[in-house]
C-alpha cells in the first residue's frame, strides 16, 4: 500500500464510530477519531488534511451525512463515501444529487472497506 490516507470518519454511533477506526488503523491508514456530526467534521476538515471522509447518511439531530457531502462537493475538500443502513428510494435519489466515491451498506466488512477505499483512491489519482 501508498501512504496511509487521514480519513475522516462522521458517525453519530460511537460503537460504530470505533470500529470503523479501529479497521481503518489495521487497514494501514491514519484516522482521526471519529466525530458524530457536521460541525466537528467541518472543523476537522477546516485544520487537518483529509484524504477521504467516511459519511454516515443519518446523524444525531436531524442532522445529515448528505448535506455534509453537499459541502464538500462544493469545496472540493476529498473524496466521500457513504456508510449506511438506509437504501430507501427517498435515500438513494439524495445521494444521487451528490458526488460519492462510494457507498457501503451497513452491516460491512473491513474487506468492504478497503475495497471502497482503493477504488475512491484510484478515481482521486485519475482526476489529479
């Protein structure tokens, strides 16, 4: 593998949060810890170098998974990937207005992951 990437996670279930973070380590990469809503993401991504970001789709609050990535479609920050349990029609036409590298269904894998990964790696590469 190239570099480890700093991939931000946002997910508003801790467990889940640590799991995925845990993987991603044991994947090789640099995670920073997992944050659970739109606010510390932008934060993150406002001081720190992310690579990728992990997108929960259903955060605390109401808030969403998807207006984070409308952010960051507008900004150009890094690639995104979706991480979800919701693949309702209503869902899946918002993440269509939206430019995702991936989209992982919950429960995943770590091989679901690393998989997602080298492919949002490879596409981030082609477009450089």
């Amino acid at each position: 593998m190239n570099d480890p990437m700093r991939i931000l996670i946002v997910e508003d279930d801790a467990i889940i949060g640590e799991s995925i973070h845990m993987d991603l380590i044991n994947l090789g990469h640099a995670p920073y810890p997992p944050v659970d809503n739109e606010a510390e993401a932008k934060a993150v991504m406002a001081t720190q170098e992310v690579d990728l970001a992990f997108l929960d789709i259903r955060l605390q609050d109401g808030e969403s998974g998807i207006e984070l990535a409308k952010h960051i479609d507008g900004t150009n920050l890094c690639p995104y990937i979706f991480l979800t349990a919701y693949t309702d029609d209503g869902t899946l036409v918002e993440v269509g207005n939206t430019r995702p590298s991936g989209f992982i269904v919950k429960p995943f894998q770590k091989n679901d992951m690393k998989a997602a990964i080298s492919i949002a790696s490879l596409n981030r590469m082609l477009q450089d």
